[in-house]
C-alpha cells in the first residue's frame, strides 16, 4: 500500500458509468452515464477497506449544470483517486506472468 488513501472528504471521483450505482443497499441503482461527485462522507474503515466497491455520500457535479444534492453512492475501487492497480499486471499464458516458457 502506498500510503496514499483511496479517497478523502472532498477529492473528486470520475467513474464511468460500471464503475458506480447511486443509492445505497438495497436500493441502488446503476450508473447512467459518467460521473463527477465531490466526496462529502467516507466510512470510518474507508482508509483500511479493500473490497471492490467502497460506499460514500457525495454531491454530483454533472458538467454545465448546477450541482445535485448530497445523496450516496457505491463506487468501484478503481475508480478512486488513491487506487494503484496491481502491477505489473498479470498476463495470462503458460508461465503465468507474460506468456513465454
């Protein structure tokens, strides 16, 4: 871990439209479009938390419109600013690592 945290109270989350829902459990829904969403609430464990979805309140910022009101989310890891992806990635052949023997 790098040290950086995934994401804090007030960093911007840019996700494609399969990397988030709104609302949160059990009644989310998927994402519909991109999304740009200014973090307002993190769970006490978000900076520990290693799941592939991270839930969080946010207030929506879609581009040449006013602002949405706070609402919660459910955002893939990836999508978040402090996510590093595994590397090097894992290439998949007979050896496991990059295909060659």
């Amino acid at each position: 871990m790098s040290g950086k945290p995934l994401v804090k109270i007030g960093d911007i989350v840019n996700a494609e439209h399969d990397e988030y829902h709104r609302g949160a459990h059990p009644h989310v829904r998927p994402g519909d479009g991109d999304l740009h969403l200014r973090v307002t609430y993190l769970p006490k464990d978000a900076s520990v938390w290693g799941g592939e979805w991270l839930s969080l309140r946010g207030v929506e910022m879609p581009p040449g419109e006013p602002e949405k009101p706070e609402m919660p989310f459910v955002v893939r890891r990836r999508a978040l600013p402090g996510h590093v992806p595994d590397w090097p990635p894992v290439i998949p052949g007979p050896s496991g690592r990059n295909g060659h023997a």
